[in-house]
C-alpha cells in the first residue's frame, strides 16, 4: 500500500515537472521569434522599399508597394557600375582571405611543431599586435604604402588586409593544440617532411576551424568601409560599400535608388552566409569540444 501511494503522489510531480518543461520551451520560442522578428525589421524596411516609388514609400515605409516596380534597380545598373564594384571587391576578397588563411594556418602550425622561447615570444608580440587599434595604423600604413606606390591599388588594398591573418592565427593555433601529433610523429619517422605534413595531415585536421575562418574573414573583408575609402580614391577601383556611400551623395532624395544599391551590397554576402551557415555551426562546436 505505501508503494501505491508512493507513486500515486509521484504522478502528478511528474507531470507538473513535464508541463513546466513545455511551457518553459513555447516561451523560450515565442521570445526567440519576437527577436528574430525585431531584428529582421530593417532588412525588411530595406528590401521592401526597393521595389517602390519615392510617394509611395513616404506614405507606407514599412507595408508592401501598392505597384511593384524593379525600376530602382535598372537605375542602379545604368546610373553605379555595379558589376565592376562587385568585381573589385570580388577581387580583393578573395586573394585577401586566401593569404590571411594561408600564412595564419602556417604561423600556427610552426608555433606548434616547435615550441621555443623565439616562438614564445613572437605569440606574445603578436598578441600585443591583435590588441591595437586598426585606426591608429593608418596613417603609418598610408605612407608606407604611398612609398611603394600601392596606394590607389587593389594590390596594396589586399596587402593593408593581410594583417588580418593575425586573427587567423589566433584561432587557429588554439584547435591546433588539441590535434593528435601521434600522426605528425609517425609522418616523420616515415620521411615526411614539414610541409608535406601540413598539406596532408594538418590541413584535413583543422578544416572545420578552417572554415569558420574563411567565413569570418569573407563577411569582414566585403564588408569593409574604412580601409577601402582611405587607400582608393579612384571611381573605377572602388568597392560595393563605397558604391553605397557614394549613392548616399547621389541618390541623397531618391533613398529607393540608394536602399536598391545596399541591396545589391548585401546580398552577395548574404547568400554566402546562408550557403556556409551549416559550416560556421559545425566549426564552433568543434572547435570548443576540441578546446
């Protein structure tokens, strides 16, 4: 009798417990969807007006165009090189992320292979170097560049973001800690060298945190406004952004026209970011079970 009655009260605890979990759950979801809603108002206040008039849009910014009409872009295509804009910056982004990549994995892995007081020391210099400002380097980097007459180039643009192969590195090297150099010894004791070891051991080995990187540095890459506008200053090199805050300039009335060029910016990238997402998550789990 005392087990039937036992588990008679231990009935209704169980299901106040399961009924505490589903509420808990379909709040945490009403609230999750209240802020994805709140924070994908902008992008629908941009997108929307794209395909409006100016009356139109001053009399209802945030409702759907009582005409649809893709006349804000065919002014975009006449009036903004856009495809140059989206070549160059194409262009930049790429090479750029490349070699970021590339020497950030290379630096890791060397701090790995050979731990040292050198490479102690050159971390800790980099380190230094990860903490200071972007903005207090420019001056220094414009005349730097001035004086090798790469200012004004995509080729000196790419350089200027090298320096982001610091942050690279710094992710980098911490998913590298936690590899099983088990392998990289028997790759030696087989005659592999270095290098060949970094390209076929290594490189497979981080390809998630890899990933991650690569996304990071695209999206920071195309993005960017502040190096693009101090380093070029001709119309034919320019950016998608600065196309952008060139339109705010030219189309200062017309904001239709210029939410139709932030678009034509954004969705590049936005696609990108989609397409990869699956790989950004799987490359942070494992980096922070590995870490």
């Amino acid at each position: 009798m005392g087990n039937k009655a036992s588990s008679v009260t231990a009935a209704p605890k169980g299901m106040n417990f399961t009924t505490r979990k589903r509420i808990g759950s379909a709040v945490t979801s009403v609230v999750m969807i209240l802020i994805a809603l709140v924070c994908a108002v902008p992008l629908w206040y941009i997108l929307i007006n794209t395909f409006k008039t100016i009356p139109d849009m001053s009399a209802n910014p945030l409702g759907l165009p009582k005409e649809w009409t893709i006349k804000n872009y065919i002014n975009a295509f006449e009036k903004v090189p856009v495809f140059r804009s989206l070549l160059n910056t194409l262009i930049v982004t790429f090479f750029a992320v490349v070699i970021q990549v590339l020497v950030g994995a290379l630096a890791a892995y060397g701090m790995i292979l050979r731990k040292s007081t050198f490479t102690a020391a050159v971390g800790a210099i980099l380190m230094v170097a990860f903490v200071v400002p972007a903005q207090t380097t420019l001056i220094p980097l414009y005349r730097m560049e001035a004086n090798a007459h790469l200012v004004n180039t995509l080729a000196g643009l790419v350089i200027i973001y090298l320096g982001g192969a610091v942050f690279c590195y710094f992710l980098i090297v911490g998913y590298m800690r936690s590899l099983p150099f088990e392998l990289i010894e028997a790759a030696r004791i087989d005659g592999a060298g270095p290098l060949r070891i970094f390209w076929s051991i290594v490189m497979p080995l981080i390809r998630p945190i890899l990933t991650t990187v690569v996304v990071f540095q695209t999206m920071g890459t195309w993005n960017d406004f502040m190096n693009a506008n101090v380093f070029l200053s001709s119309s034919e090199l320019r950016t998608i952004v600065l196309q952008v805050y060139n339109a705010v300039g030219q189309f200062s009335t017309d904001w239709p026209s210029f939410m139709t060029i932030t678009v034509l910016a954004l969705l590049p990238v936005f696609v990108f970011f989609i397409f990869c997402q699956k790989w950004i998550i799987s490359g942070l789990v494992a980096g922070s079970v590995k870490g």
